[in-house]
C-alpha cells in the first residue's frame, strides 16, 4: 500500500483529494495537516467523508508530513516551495498550488508577490508539449505541479489545433465560468450565498487572472515553443458551487476545414479516457461532468468570422484539481492511471 498525506486537508482542495483517495484500492490515508485548522476534527470541514470524520487535523509541518510515500499539498499559492524543500528527495510531492506550474520567472514576477521556486513536471498527462505528451514527463517523477483549473479546460480545448498549426497564437479569446468553489474556502463577502445566487459577474478582467500566464505557456509549449501565444482571458463566476464551462476561441490558419479540426481533435485524444469529444450536436455542461475526472469538449467553426471555436467543461475540484493531482500520483509510481478516478459524472 502507498501512504499518502495531505497537507490543507480542510479546504475544498484537500477535501476532493481525500473522497478520490478513499476509493483508491492502492492507498492508505496518512496524516492530515492545516493551518488554522489543526486541532479540529476533519469532519469538522467535510462531513461527507464519513470514515475520516474523527481523524485529528494536525498543524501543518514537515514533521508532521514525513513518513509517507506521497505527499498532496492543497496550500495557498506561495506557501508550497518552502515546505517541499523540507521534504525527502524520494517522496513524491504534489503540488496544487500555482508555485511550480510556470517554467518563465518572468511570468512568475508578473502575477505572484512570492520568490520564483522554479517548475516541476507538469501535471497534465493528456497535453502534448513540443511533440510529446505530459504523460512522459510525469513517469518516475518525484515532484509534480497539478495544473490550474481554467487552465486544464483551456489548454486540453485549444492544444491539439497549435500543436497541428491550425490557429493563429496570436489572437485567442477566452471567456469561462467557474463555480464558486474555485475561489477556496475562506469567507469572503462576494462569495456569500446572498451574492451570488440568480447573478453573475466577472473578475480579473484585462488580463490579470493568475492563470493567464499558465495558459498562454501551454499552447506556446504545444505548438513546438517557438511562437508567443497573445490571449485574452475573462474568467467570471457563476452561481453554482462547481464546474467550469469554458468557450474558447482562436483564428484560423487560412484554409482549415472542419474535418482539419475534427481530426486533430481525434488524433490527441483518441486514446485518452478523460477526454471526450462529443458527438456532433452535443455540447459540452458542467452537470455532465460533475464528481468526474473528464473534460468535455466540442466545437464549431465561425465561418464569417474566420474562427473556431470550442467549448470545454470539467468539474474545477476533481480533473480541474484532485483528479489531477491522483491521476499524476498513479503515474509516478507506476500504478494504473484511471485507479480510483470516476469516469462518470453524477446526475441529476
């Protein structure tokens, strides 16, 4: 059996992360750890989880963390580096946070108030990066950066059309709904029940969602590195607790067709079970996708407007985050990679 601890057990991240672990067959749940939270009973945060209801939260350390074969940390973005250079070097660390997601400093200084800690490999098995899938990268590897969740709906919609050069890097839009749960746990007064439910509105307007940089470093890394991707991306939130619905757009290559795009679509995915295009005239919704670790995707060509456009859906906190983040375990220590991650959605 793997051991596997969890360090920011209490948040919706660290929560998502225990409900896949425990219907893992090749995994035992170790210590639970956070911070202002220590002291407290994990079903004190996630009633759901039944049988670790009356396990004890303790303090976030690397006393606490050490032991294990796996280490999962569900920390605030910047908090990540410092703990995980306190960590062994043959332990596998799995970071949810944004520390090591960014290969550029420069695009790290940007967006984040912390020192630049580097890249690890990069938690996305179905994206392909310079002609080979993330999938290689993530073998073996002892540290691993799990991906945005915009960016996993984002990148796995628009990386098979740079990768095959049949859009234009330099003029891609985007515009996602998210559910409330992606901005975290904490008590913020926008998120309240009040304020959102029957409204929507957007945030990180003009360019300055964290996420921005995630995504655009993608495609450029899919269409071979050379080219600069230009994006502007408009995240809004949406009244649900769950779930990105993503429409991306993107110029096209003069004489692209269809059956171009459709082909490179079935080309990248044909043999990846948590990537589904649909079938023609079905669209992509966030009920479909909800508790699973699957991306959705379909698409359309604007013909008057020289542009195609797709359409993603993933549930933010299981392949948007913990799915993720277990997906990449599996592949690191040779385990089977679908072990214990749902490929069905719940619904209604």
């Amino acid at each position: 059996m793997v051991t596997a601890a969890v360090a920011g057990a209490s948040g919706y991240a660290g929560g998502e992360i225990l409900r896949l672990l425990l219907a893992h067959p090749d995994v035992e749940i170790g210590a639970l750890t956070a911070g202002s939270s220590a002291g407290s009973r994990l079903g004190d945060h996630h009633p759901s989880l039944f049988s670790l209801a009356e396990r004890p939260v303790l303090a976030t350390n690397a006393d606490a963390l050490a032991g294990h074969d796996v280490v999962f940390l569900a920390l605030p973005h910047g908090q990540s580096a410092a703990l995980a250079a306190q960590l062994d070097a043959d332990v596998v660390v799995i970071d949810c946070g944004a520390d090591f997601r960014l290969e550029r400093e420069s695009d790290w200084q940007r967006f984040y108030d912390t020192p630049y800690a580097g890249s690890w490999a990069y938690g996305m098995p179905e994206l392909v990066s310079k002609g080979v899938k993330r999938r290689e990268q993530l073998r073996g590897a002892r540290r691993v950066a799990v991906p945005g969740c915009y960016p996993t709906a984002v990148s796995l919609a628009l990386a098979p059309l740079a990768a095959a050069s049949l859009i234009a890097l330099d003029d891609v839009v985007v515009v996602a709904s998210s559910g409330v749960s992606g901005a975290g746990k904490g008590l913020k007064p926008h998120l309240l029940g009040a304020e959102v439910m029957g409204s929507m509105s957007p945030y990180g307007v003009g360019g300055g969602h964290r996420h921005t940089p995630e995504i655009a470093q993608n495609l450029r890394l899919a269409a071979g590195g050379e080219r600069e991707v230009t994006l502007s991306f408009t995240p809004t939130l949406a009244p649900m607790p769950r779930g990105i619905l993503a429409t991306s757009t993107a110029r096209l290559a003069p004489g692209t067709t269809a059956d171009d795009v459709a082909r490179a679509f079935a080309e990248a995915y044909a043999d990846e079970p948590f990537v589904e295009l649909l079938a023609a005239g079905s669209w992509p919704a966030t009920g479909s996708v909800l508790g699973s670790n699957v991306v959705t995707l379909q698409f359309a060509l604007d013909e008057v407007a020289g542009r195609v456009v797709v359409t993603s859906a993933v549930d933010n906190l299981t392949k948007g985050t913990a799915g993720a983040a277990v997906q990449s375990m599996n592949l690191s220590l040779g385990l089977g990679e679908t072990t214990g991650l749902p490929l069905a959605g719940v619904s209604p």
